[in-house]
C-alpha cells in the first residue's frame, strides 16, 4: 500500500502517536521526504464480489 500522499510504502513511514491512520504510521523516513501524515487508500468494494 502507499501513501496517496507522498507515494511511498506504508512500511517507509514511522510510528507516530498523534497519527489517525488505520495502520498508526506517521512520518516518511525517506531522506528528502517531509510528508508528516499516512494517508490510508481505501477502495471501495464491489458489491458483487461480496
């Protein structure tokens, strides 16, 4: 999953305690990136494949 903020992996953003994420990931450690906020996609599901 990425961020549909900054478009960097979940797994690059650090745990933050003040995040609202469903994931409770906060800032992006990549070098250069100053995003401070997860972003979770959530996708719609198609009624018909439930």
């Amino acid at each position: 999953m990425n961020c549909i903020r900054c478009l960097h992996t979940h797994q690059a953003h650090t745990d933050s305690a003040t995040c609202d994420s469903i994931l409770k990931v906060g800032r992006c450690s990549v070098p250069g990136c100053d995003c401070e906020q997860y972003a979770d996609k959530i996708e719609t599901i198609d009624e018909d494949l439930l």
